[in-house]
C-alpha cells in the first residue's frame, strides 16, 4: 500500500504554510460537513479531510509524513490507516522514532506489541528483570576489579616499603660489623 497523498486531499502544495492549510481545511469541512452536505461520499470525503488535517496540522506527524514521501522506505508508518500502523487488533506491528536536535533528525526502529484494544502496549517483565540484572552484574564487576586493584597496589606499596626497611637496617648492620660506626 503507498502513502496518501494529504496534500493532494486538501488541495495545497507541500510548501504550505499552517494558516493557509488551517483556512483550507476550514472550507473544506464546511463544504463536505455531512450535516450540511447530504451527497453519497461526503461523509467519506469528510473523513479523508480530517485524517489529512489532523497530519499536517501536527509539526512532528507532518516532518514524518515528508519524510515518506521523499524516502519511500520509511512510508510503513504511514500504511494502513491514519494512526500511523495502529490498525487495533492483537496484532503486532513496527514503527519509526523521530528525535530531532537542532537541524537534525535520528530515527530509531522500534517494535511494538498492542493489547486486544490497541490502546495500550504489553511490558515484557522478564526483559526488564533481566537487563536489571545484567546491569547489576556489570557494576559489581567493576567493583570487584577496582578491589582487587586497589588491594594489589596496596600489596606492592606494603612489599616495596618492607624491602626498604629490610635495605636500611642491613646498612645498619653491616656497618656495624665493619666498623663505619
């Protein structure tokens, strides 16, 4: 399936700015209102409107939906239905992340599992018992090695004072036997 063309549906170019597509979108609904039109596809034409207002009238759905237009691949997130992929269901399905930072924009791959309803998302327990634990695990890893280090150069210190002390009082001694005294 491709992506809708949302721009097409309210008649503006890409460029549009969001007042122009605010004023478009308000004659629009008013022309194909199913309360004041009573025509066979104005209700499917006034739904079409809404589900391309409520996309370009959000900053972030609309730098997404850019996107895929102009990177074909990324257009699964906008297939299916206007949620972005969430078609409900006990289905699974994968989206993209945007994050911008200044002028630019990360995208991340995440996949998500949705409840009967597709309102909520399962929370896999074990996963987070067991990245805990693995965290855990590499702290008291750390700590050991940096005991263990500790202990060792506190040996070699202990050792190299003990051959100190042995080195001056064998001076001691064999200058007293000699008679350096």
């Amino acid at each position: 399936m491709s992506v809708p063309d949302y721009y097409s549906v309210l008649g503006m170019p890409p460029g549009a700015s969001q007042d122009e597509l605010k004023k478009r979108y308000r004659t629009l609904i008013a022309k194909y209102h199913p309360d004041r039109n009573s025509d066979a596809g104005a209700e499917e034409q006034s739904k079409k409107i809404n589900e391309a207002y409520s996309i370009l009238a959000d900053p972030d759905k609309r730098a997404r939906y850019d996107r895929s237009l102009q990177y074909p691949g990324y257009a699964s997130a906008f297939e299916g239905n206007s949620t972005y992929g969430n078609s409900g269901g006990n289905s699974t399905r994968s989206n993209f992340r945007s994050y911008s930072r200044g002028n630019y924009t990360y995208r991340s791959y995440t996949y998500r599992t949705h409840d009967a309803q597709g309102s909520a998302e399962n929370v896999d327990f074990s996963g987070i018992i067991l990245s805990s634990l693995l965290k855990v695990a590499a702290i008291l890893l750390v700590l050991w090695l940096v005991l263990h280090f500790f202990v060792l150069f506190m040996s070699l210190l202990f050792l190299m004072m003990l051959l100190y002390l042995v080195w001056v009082v064998l001076g001691q001694i064999l200058g007293f036997f000699f008679g350096r005294r």
